[in-house]
C-alpha cells in the first residue's frame, strides 16, 4: 500500500532538512527522501554560515538528521524517480509515498570544464565560489579558467582575495570580452591570458601551475572555474512547473516563500536558484515549511463543516 503523509520533502540537504525540522516541530507527518548525493560534498568544510562557520558539510547533514528525527520526521535513503499531480512519488526502489503536499529540494549537479586535473582538484585547491574558500586561499597566486564570458566577473570578483591573479581564457576569445571588461580587469590587476588550456599541472598532491596547449605553463597555486549548472528538477517538469530562463539555467517560478506555479508545490534551495549558499537554503527551506504547514491548517479548516 501506498505510505500517506501530509508533507514530502525530496533532497535531504540544508534546504530539505530545514523545512522538515519545521514541519516536524509543526507536528505534522513529514517524509524525507534523501538520495545522499549533497553538491558540496567535495568541499572538507563549509563558510559562512554563523556558528557553522568552517564546519564539515557531512558533519552538518548529519546533525540536521539527528534534529529532525527528533520531531518524528522519518527519512530514507531513496531516490524519486516520478510523481503524479496527485503527489504520489515514485522511488527506484520501487516503493511509493503519498503527500498532500510536495517540496522539492533536489538541488543542482555542477558539471566542470574538461580539463585533465580539474575535476580531481575540485574542492581542495580548485574552486568555484570566492565566498565559500576565498578566505582559506588568501594571498596566493590565483588562475580563473574561463568557461565562458561572464568569467571576467568571476576574475573580478576572486581579486578582492589576492592581487595575483591570472584570468586564462581557454575557450573565450578575446574579442568576445568588452571594453568595460578591459578596463576592470586592468583596474584590478587581473593579467589576461589567451589560449587553450591544456591541463592543470600537479606536482606531489598539489596543484603547482597551468599549462596551455601552446606548452607555456604559469606558475599558479588555485584556480577558480564556474562550473555548469545542471538544475535537477525533472520532478518539477513532470508536474508542470513554470520555469524563466536565467543567465545559469532555467529555473522554476516562485515566490518569496518558494511556492511555484503548481498549487502545493514548493522548490527551495538550488533546485530554484544556482546562488543559493548553506544559509540560504536553509533559510528558504524554513520559509517553505512554515508557509506550507500554514496552508495545511487553513486547508482543513476551511473544510470543516
């Protein structure tokens, strides 16, 4: 038979964890379904998040697990695969769960450059977000891998940490960037060096440098590259969600709250936008979980005879 519960929460990130701790302490019958794939697992620690400030991200999670439980939240370690406009959601084990209603938090899978050394070094001295290492990598030599033009604002953005910093075009030509880009770059001090990369140089479990097809290496000692974001919000598209097209993907409509176009739907945390940091989500997933058990109340209230 298929398992009832008031609310469904799909992704056990800070987002999901946060609005079932809500909903949990709302007393109402909350299911977590966690595929235990969180986007920032490869990063050893997390910043900027008060009091949680340089702590694991697993450590986090696994905290957020014990809290809910607390609440008689239950969670399992499954993956949705479909779901019905009736919010009847389908797991590859096979297994089905009904809500009344849904919050996806599925958040979103990077997908880097292909450049042989990136993906092995992603998380300890390649990185993405100033904001999130930019204090741990301070003052060393910096290279920014361009993916595409909008790296210029990246290459800006990492010279608040260092004033060595290299921008490496890769795939952008240098026409593609404009005379506002020139002159910031110059301001700042960021050097521009066209080319294709070829690899990022390793030597004893470090990164040491950059080298470019052409066979000219820069001595380099983090790189910071944009991966690609890829929403996962396929369960959204099944149930028809309205999505806008954003300069870092197509992501669904809501409001403050993370209500979307589909009535008693919820999408928080990187599963409505590429920016959202631990914080954020976390904060987004409370929006989400107390807008949500108010809406429950009022629901059965108004169907009281």
């Amino acid at each position: 038979m298929t398992e009832q519960y008031e609310v469904i929460v799909v992704g056990g990130g800070a987002a999901g964890l946060s609005a079932a701790l809500v909903l949990g302490r709302a007393r109402r019958r909350t299911l977590v379904v966690d595929a235990g794939e969180p986007r920032n697992a490869p990063a050893a620690h997390m910043q900027g998040y008060l009091t949680r400030d340089g702590m694991p991200p697993a450590e986090f999670l696994a905290l957020g697990r014990e809290e809910i439980a607390r609440y008689g939240v239950d969670l399992i370690r499954d993956r949705a695969v479909d779901v019905t406009e009736g919010f009847t959601v389908t797991l590859a084990s096979g297994r089905a769960v009904h809500g009344r209603r849904l919050v996806i938090a599925t958040g979103l899978r990077d997908e880097l450059p292909t450049v042989p050394g990136v993906a092995e070094r992603f998380g300890r001295d390649v990185i993405h977000c100033p904001y999130c290492h930019g204090w741990e990598v301070r003052d060393r030599s910096f290279g920014v891998l361009a993916t595409t033009p909008m790296s210029v604002h990246q290459a800006l953005m990492v010279s608040q940490w260092s004033k060595d910093v290299i921008l490496f075009l890769h795939t952008v030509t240098e026409d593609e960037l404009t005379d506002d880009d020139l002159r910031r770059l110059a301001a700042a001090g960021v050097q521009v060096v066209p080319g294709e990369v070829a690899e990022l140089v390793v030597e004893e479990d470090r990164l040491t440098g950059v080298r470019l097809v052409d066979g000219s290496t820069h001595a380099r000692e983090v790189v910071f590259t944009a991966p690609r974001a890829i929403p996962q919000t396929d369960l959204l598209e099944r149930l028809g969600a309205e999505f806008e097209e954003t300069p870092f993907g197509a992501y669904p409509v809501v409001d403050p709250t993370g209500r979307t176009t589909v009535p008693g739907v919820w999408a928080v945390g990187n599963a409505m936008g590429f920016a959202e940091q631990v914080v954020n989500a976390a904060a987004g997933g409370y929006r989400a979980g107390a807008t949500v058990n108010g809406e429950l109340l009022m629901t059965d209230l108004d169907a009281t005879p």
